[in-house]
C-alpha cells in the first residue's frame, strides 16, 4: 500500500516570493478566482462569508468556498487533507499561533507588498500583527475582532440590586454580585460552561488583575509568572464566578441562560462582543442588557484579542494568484471590514475605522473604544481560551486544568496554580 | 474442490485456474484489499507513534517518548478508569437491557411490531443528535429533572450529568438507550430459534414458565450472549460521537474515554504521534480483550470437531 | 410457554412493556416537539417544551431553505449526496461481503480462516484512527473530493461486518446442498446465483440495515473528503449547531434531523421484522 509521508513534498517550497509585478500581470490576464475553507457556514457567520463572496464576485472573481461546518478541528481535518495532497485552498480560515505552526507545512504567500500598498500595518493593533507575519512576512490578514472579555449587564437584575454603576474593578463585580444576590437575583453569574467558557472566566480574571502578569504568564509563559500570586487570584476570582453560577448548567452553551439573563434571574454574564448578535437574533431587546469592558483592577479598560483571519497558500495557477491578491485588498478594506463587522457583531480589525455612524450598536462601539484605550495603555493582550495566545496543543492542556478547576470546587486555587505550571512544562 | 472439478464433463481445456480466475478476483481482491488496509494501517500507526509527528505525519524516531508521555497524562489516566467502568458496566447491563426486552416481547404480546420498532429506533439515528438531546434530557436544569420539579416533586435530584463522579453513567444510560435494541434482536432471535419440542416436553413434565426459562430457554442463549457482548464492547471502546455531544469529557475531563483523548491528541492538539501512541495503546486493549474471546473460539471449535 | 397459560400477570407485562418504550420514545418526542417551535421560541425558553405556537415552516426551511454559507437549498442536495454515497456503497459492501462469506463457510480455501480473522478484526479499528491513513490512500489514487473515493473507503471498511454476518449465515447452510449442484457441474458464481442469494433474503436485509444506517451517519470522512456542493446530509446537520458565537437554530435544526432521518428510521420500521429474524439465522453460530 502505497502510504509515505509527504513532507518531502510539503517543505519543497519555502515561503516565496511572489512580486507586485506578477500580480499585476495575472490580474490583467486571467478571471480572479478564489478557493477557499472556512468553518462558516450558519447564522451571521454564514451571512457574513457570504456577503464578502458576492463582493469578490462584484469585482470580476470566480468564489469557490467550501464551508467546513462543525468544530475547528473538522476544518483543519480539511485543511490537512487538502495540504498532504498537495492541492491546498488559495486561502483559508485559520487563527493565532496555528497560523505561524501551519505555515510551516506547506509553503504561503508572501503578502508584504500588498499590505504595505494598502498600509494596513498601521492600523492593526501589534500583538495581532505579529501573529500575521510569523516569519517576519505578512502571510495572513485579520479580518474580524472581538474580545473576549466584555461585561454583560441584565437590566432587571441591575433593578433587583438597586444598582445603577458599571463595576470597573473585580472589586466592584464582586459587590455588585452580591447585591444582586441579596436583591433575590438567585444567580448573579449567568455563563455556560463549555470549555472555551470556562477558559474565557480565567482569562478574564487574570487580565483584569493584571494585564503583565497575563501576558508574562500566558503569552509568553514565563515560569516564575505561572508561579506568580496573581495565578492564584485569578483562580480564587474564577472561583467566585463560579459560586455564582447555576451549578446545572454543566456544559451547556451560554445561549442556554439568555432568558434567565434577560428576565433578572441571572445578571452578568462575561462573554465575547458577539453574545449581542445571539441576544438580538433569539429576539431580545437591546435596551434590557448593558455592554461594558470586562473588570480591569487598574481602571484603563483591558482587551482579550480573539480575531479571525485569513491565511493565503502558494498556488502556481495565475487565476488563483490574481483571486489570492483581490482577496488580500478586500480583507484590508475598511468598507469590507465595516459590512463584515456589523454582520457578525464584531469590531473591525483597522483602528481607523469611524464607528459613530450608522450600522453599529452602542456594545461594538465600546468595543473598539476600549480596544483603542487597551492599545495605548499596552492592555490589549491575547486571548487563551480562543486559540490567540498560544498553539491548540498547549491551549488544550491549559484549559485541562482551568475546566477541572471550574468544575470541581474542591480544588484550591493554590493547587490550580501549580497544576497549570505543570501543564505547561508538560506540553512545552 | 478437488474432486469437484475432476467430475466435470469435459470442457475445453482451458487450465483450471484461467477458468476460475473471476471467481478467484470476486474472492480476493475485496479481502485482500481490506485485510491489507487494516494492517497497513494499524502498522502506520504503530510507525507514526514513535515518530515527533505534530501537524502532518513525518518521519524520524522519539523513541517510547510519545508513549510516556500519553501514560503520564491525566487526560489519558482517567479515559483509562472510565474505559473500565464504562466498558464493564455498559456491557452488561446494555446485554441485560436487551434480554430483558426480548423476553417481554417473546410473551406473545400484540403491538410486538411497534414495540420492536421502538426499541430498534435508536439504532438508526445519528449519535451526534442523540447525544445532544440526551444532554438536554439528563441536564437538571433543562430535562427530567427540571420535569419532575415542574410538576411538583421539588425535592427530586438527578443531576449526574454535572456530577463528576456519576457523570459517567449518563454516558452508560444514553449507550443503553441507543444501542440494547441490537442485543434485544439478537436475543429475541435466539429465543425465536430454542426448540418448541423441548420446551413443549417441559411443559408437560409440569414445569412452570421460571423454571423453564432457567432451565432450557437462558442456557440456549450462551453463544448469543457471547456475540452480543463482543459487540457491545466493540461500541463501548469506539463509543465517540456520542460522548463528545453528550458530556465532550466533561464536566471538567472526568468522562473523558480514549477514543475521545485520541482525536484529541490528533486533531485537536495536533500532536500526531502522541495521538497514534493513544490509538496504539487502545488497540492493545482491544486485543487484551478480544484475544480470550479467540482462544474461547478455537476451543469450541475444536471441541465441536471432537464430538 | 408461549401460549395464554399464565395470563395474570399479562397486564404487568404490558404495563412494563409500555413504561419502557415511553422512555425510549422520550428523545424522539423532544425532537418532534422542537421541530414544531421556533428557533426564537426555544432560544426564549427552554431546550425541551411544547409549541406555543405549531412553527411548520422549520420543515419547508430545513427540507429547501436554511443556508449553509452561501448556499441556501435546505438539505435537499445534501440528501442526494449522501444517497448517492450510501447506496452504492451499501450494495457494494453487501455484495461482496456475500461472496466472500459463501466462500469461506462453503468453499473453504487456503488461508480462509487467517483472512477471515483479519477482516473482521477490522470491526475495532477505530475510524478517528483510519483517517490519516485513508487521506494518503485516496490522494495517491486521485479520488481526493469526489464521492468515489467515499464509496471506496465505506465498501472496504464495511466488508468487515458484511463478511462476518454472512459468513455466519452461510455456515448453517447443509454442505449436500452445494455438493449435489457441484455434481450437477454448477460453478462457483452459478451456485451463487441460483442456490445461495434466493436463501439469503433474511442476512442481507440485516446488512443491508446496518451497512445504510452507518454510512449515512457518518461525518468525519464524509466533511474530509468532500468539498462545498458533495457534502453529506451530516454536515449540512451540523452546520445548524450551535457555533460559538450563534444563536442555536433548534427548531430548523429538529426538523432538519427528522428528515435526514427518515430514510434509516424508514428502513428499521420495513425491515425491523427480517432484521430479527436474519440474526435468528446469522449471528448465533
């Protein structure tokens, strides 16, 4: 049976270079066209993709999209397959770290010229950028940001608690669950808890606290900040949360509360921007919730990066470099990022881009605010639970640690603390 | 075959292997192909277990270190437990389950069509959606506890399903729900197939229904038990769709089960090897479990060519 | 035992009997009754409930109009897909795990015993692990994104079953019965044909329920090695899950469920009954 690995074949190439020149040329020759992967397929995800496909189309391409549904892993088994039998995508979804680790299976393209015409590098936040040019070449482009880490206020709950103050601090979230606690709010916390869940709750806390301790920590896992004590009051904050929450939601996804949520039996919930898309999709109100930044101890609002993107694989066919080019420029423009962004909730990834007008709710609009803010303030950091901060195998065994932790509240934070250390050296 | 062949009447003397070459093809072109992917495959395995393979396969020797690595794991020390639990307790009582179900539908009972198309159902249904509506089913807060508390009986608890400790047998309940109807059939046919004569002797000797059963009917059904369980432990170590809708290893990692931590280490984590020295690992379980059900096998062949 | 003699204790019987299959219909039931609310409906309230209002259109929306990205055609197409993978490879599978069994039961070859252990072996090889292994295979054959290469994948994979079952089937089969026809100078295929198949009615159904039921499942390979428009009705299912950042679609979803299942659902209530009493005849010896 013919089975043989295909690396050879895989590292034939190495990142080349591919001049304006040659794009330029293709362009004018040949019908753009793009083939691409991408895990979305439903709902605003769905309708977003779709929306960016219709302008490709609009400027001459041919669109051939494949939508993956189902988890990431599913995608990536595509992907895999697709790259082991030489024949990748001309571009694909794909996030964070696993952008550097993939680009090292088979040869990208280089998009330096592109970008810099379009000079994109200005307006993306850094620590995004990096994760783009893992060789110190541009091969990826973000599209969409969101954060992880926004606050969601119920309104009624607010009532209960007779409390009128977005909390700043986790000091004031933790008064503000207990009042909403003594105002008959029976449970002040209304997240889910699948593993990303559990993940965003840590992440959260311990950037809240402190953003370097987060960074030196979980993006750049040095060994004494894993031992450090803000480790362990992130895990004692994260297990407030969790006293707070209603024990039987198990795993279920967050969407399960929304009503709970909206209706003032539960009041605040961390989660991404695009909880508000879910919440106006399932029919809520808008005025009947608050958007805030998550909890940061220090004042100046902090940010969990989670943004999508785009990679791009070398392929020889000119109509497929001249599609990889249009769809470059597409990503990168504002206009395209605006209609994207306020499809799916998100915020777009240019920090140029006006947010006052129409189109944009008061959530996304805080959003990028306090993106900008994060910025400045070296705040904006990226997150673990959704694959930014570092590669899904040690993301995984991360969150091994912090989901057992959520669950189980026999374990000390202590304890956790040192169990999340040890993860680390074990998947290093 | 033989001989056979030397009856025949006389043919064109085309040799004897040209003439039966289609049948040859028909034979062993389909088996060859699939004895020659099953061992192909598992010896890629076993290769691709020693090598430092991350995102695609590659080439190269780590030694026993992905081995080491999968055992020293707790994702894989507590797959390993609930394998054990799981596989056992599934096991028998999905093979009591469906025993228990033939014979109520062996009482000469009408609507025994529906009835057995109910129990067969499940069968036929996508794990994905049964898991996901048996973690809707068994969540305290949304299923049949929510139910019992609904209608009044507010003191009532069943929440394993966020139960560390019993979470793995909301794991075992959806199992036996999906799949005792296989056992159930195989059981109802073995009762179907015990021979009236005998049993008809019983019953005028005086023997009553239990005594029956006991005595002629349960023991008949010895070689059937054997099928069944081989079958059902072949679902309980490749039981995977249905975990990751029902728990995905959870709460926390406490339901985690091999097949589970080897997609995982695969696709997830992408750790190649480590995922292929997991694989490797259940297949040695496998075999530490099929190879008693072998040698049971060849002893009863052996005993039936005796006798 | 299987007459009228112990009536008395009947009405427990039918009591139990009926107890037991409400609990197993249960799942169907919240499925049923989801399809019939609205996705608003359900995201409102709870996972598990009776309509307010009969949502019909969840089935005209999950059988031709929820969107997968671009394409909006419901699972009408993905339907197709999966039958044109299904049955193919159902009565491929079928067919010649029917021969190879008649010639290891009846035959009796060289190294029959060894191939036939390899075989079914393979009923435990786990698929998360085969996966790998069959994207070189189809790559170094070319049939990479096309739905041959499903077919391929899921008739030798499913040999191991079908072999098993018939071989089982076959080996109660009086050996006179071939011996005489031998005599009368019938062949391997002729004997097959005319002896053999007319007396399998019962195993095949037993094959052909389990081999369909399996393959229309199925949804690793089935997303792997397929792109865009060949996809299977699974994961057009899928795509109506939950993503993380969505609101669940559980109505069109329930409906969409119930559809994709109608083919196995339909195929265990016609064949329920030669299901049982193939394996009467199959999976005793």
């Amino acid at each position: 049976m013919p089975i043989t690995t295909t690396r050879r074949r895989l590292l034939a190439g190495s990142v080349a270079t591919l001049a304006l020149p040659a794009f330029a040329r293709a362009q004018s020759a040949v019908k753009p066209r793009l083939t691409a992967i991408s895990q979305w397929s439903a709902g605003s995800d769905g309708a977003a993709i779709t929306a960016l496909g219709k302008k490709f189309e609009e400027k001459g391409g041919v669109w051939q999209h494949s939508p993956v549904p189902g988890f990431t892993t599913e995608m990536m088994n595509k992907l895999r397959a697709q790259i082991m039998a030489g024949d990748p995508p001309a571009c694909s979804q794909l996030k964070g770290p696993e952008i550097a680790a993939w680009s090292k299976i088979a040869p990208t393209v280089d998009l330096d010229a592109v970008v810099a015409a379009a000079g994109y590098e200005k307006v993306v936040a850094p620590d995004l950028a990096k994760l783009h040019k893992p060789g110190g070449k541009w091969i990826a482009l973000p599209l969409q940001i969101y954060s992880t880490n926004m606050l969601f206020l119920s309104k009624r709950a607010m009532d209960k608690a007779k409390a009128d103050k977005i909390p700043v601090t986790w000091a004031d979230f933790n008064d503000l669950a207990e009042k909403m606690k003594a105002g008959g709010v029976p449970y002040p916390i209304a997240n889910g808890g699948t593993r990303p869940d559990d993940g965003q709750k840590f992440e959260a806390a311990l950037a809240g606290i402190s953003p370097l301790a987060y960074r030196a920590a979980i993006m750049n896992l040095e060994k004494k900040a894993l031992e450090g004590p803000e480790i362990k009051a992130a895990f004692a904050q994260v297990r407030k949360i969790a006293d707070w929450m209603d024990p039987n939601v198990g795993a279920q996804h967050f969407s399960t509360n929304l009503k709970r949520f909206i209706e003032g039996d539960m009041g605040m919930m961390i989660m991404g921007g695009w909880a508000q898309g879910v919440l106006r999709n399932a029919g809520f109100k808008l005025e009947d919730f608050t958007i805030a930044p998550g909890p940061s101890n220090n004042g100046k609002p902090v940010f969990l990066l989670n943004a999508d993107a785009f990679i791009f694989w070398q392929r020889k066919e000119a109509d497929l470099q001249a599609g990889q080019t249009l769809m470059a420029q597409l990503v990168m423009d504002p206009a395209i990022q605006t209609m994207y962004s306020q499809i799916t909730g998100s915020i777009p990834v240019r920090t140029d881009v006006d947010l006052s007008g129409e189109g944009w709710s008061d959530g996304q609009r805080r959003t990028a605010a306090a993106l900008k803010d994060a910025i400045a303030s070296n705040q904006a950091v990226l997150s673990l639970a959704h694959n930014m901060a570092q590669e899904n195998g040690m993301t995984a065994a991360m969150i091994d640690v912090i989901t057992e932790y959520v669950k189980n509240k026999t374990i000390k934070p202590e304890q956790a603390a040192i169990r999340l250390a040890e993860a680390v050296e074990g998947a290093r | 075959m033989s001989n056979a062949a030397a009856i025949r009447p006389g043919r064109p003397a085309l040799p004897e292997w040209v003439r039966r070459l289609p049948e040859y093809l028909m034979i062993w072109v389909p088996l060859l192909l699939s004895a020659a992917h099953l061992i192909s495959f598992s010896l890629w395995t076993i290769w691709i277990s020693f090598t430092p393979s991350t995102l695609v396969p590659v080439s190269g020797w780590v030694g026993l270190r992905n081995y080491t690595a999968v055992a020293a794991s707790r994702n894989w020390q507590i797959a390993f437990d609930n394998l054990l639990l799981f596989g056992s307790a599934f096991v028998v009582l999905s093979a009591a389950t469906g025993l228990i179900l033939a014979i109520l539908l062996d009482q000469r009972i009408r609507g025994e069509n529906a009835l057995r198309s109910i129990f067969l159902y499940p069968l036929a249904v996508s794990f994905v959606v049964t898991g996901t509506v048996w973690s809707w089913l068994l969540n305290p807060g949304l299923g049949i506890q929510k139910l019992v508390h609904d209608l009044g009986w507010t003191s009532f608890k069943f929440d394993w399903l966020i139960d560390r400790d019993m979470a793995i047998w909301t794991i075992v309940i959806a199992a036996i729900w999906q799949s005792s109807g296989f056992a159930m059939a195989l059981f109802l046919a073995g009762l179907r197939s015990v021979d009236a004569d005998i049993v008809k002797a019983a019953q005028i000797d005086g023997a009553g229904p239990v005594r029956i059963y006991r005595r002629i009917v349960l023991p008949s059904l010895w070689p059937i038990t054997v099928t069944v369980v081989v079958i059902q432990l072949q679902f309980a170590i490749s039981t995977f769709d249905l975990v990751r809708a029902l728990t995905n290893g959870g709460p926390g990692i406490a339901t985690q089960l091999p097949a589970l931590v080897v997609y995982d280490l695969m696709f997830q984590r992408s750790l190649l090897g480590r995922g292929a020295a997991a694989a490797v690992l259940m297949l040695l379980i496998l075999l530490a479990v099929l190879l008693p059900y072998a040698a049971w096998r060849y002893v009863q062949r052996r005993r039936a060519l005796h006798a | 035992m299987r007459d009228h003699s112990f009536a008395p204790s009947r009405i427990w019987i039918y009591l139990v009997v009926t107890l037991i299959a409400a609990a197993w219909l249960a799942p169907l039931a919240v499925v049923v009754l989801n399809s019939l609310r609205s996705n608003e409906e359900i995201a409102q309230g709870s996972m598990i409930g009776w309509p307010q209002h009969l949502a019909w259109s969840n089935y005209p929306a999950a059988w031709s109009g929820f969107c997968v990205a671009e394409t909006c055609s419901g699972i009408r197409p993905y339907m197709l897909n999966s039958a044109l993978v299904t049955i193919p490879a159902t009565i491929f599978s079928t067919l010649l795990g029917a021969i190879a069994g008649y010639a290891i039961s009846l035959w009796r070859f060289r190294g029959d015993n060894w191939i036939y252990g390899i075989v079914t072996l393979g009923l435990f090889l786990p698929q998360q692990m085969r996966l790998l292994p069959w994207t070189i295979v189809l790559r170094d054959i070319g049939l990479i994104n096309t739905l041959a290469g499903l077919v391929l994948i899921h008739t030798i994979q499913g040999l191991s079953f079908t072999t098993l079952f018939c071989r089982n089937y076959y080996v109660a089969i009086p050996h006179e019965l071939i011996r005489a026809a031998r005599i009368d100078g019938a062949g391997f295929f002729r004997i097959f044909w005319r002896i053999i198949l007319p007396l399998s009615g019962p195993i095949l159904i037993v094959t052909v329920i389990w081999q369909f039921t399996h393959i229309w499942n199925e949804f690793l390979y089935g997303v792997t090695f397929t792109t865009g428009q060949q996809q299977p009705v699974t994961a057009a299912l899928i795509a109506l899950s939950a993503a993380v950042a969505d609101i669940p679609q559980h109505g069109v979803q329930s409906a969409a469920v119930i559809i994709a299942a109608l083919p196995t659902l339909l195929i265990y209530l016609i064949g329920g009954k030669y299901f049982v009493r193939g394996l009467t005849a199959g999976a005793v010896k």
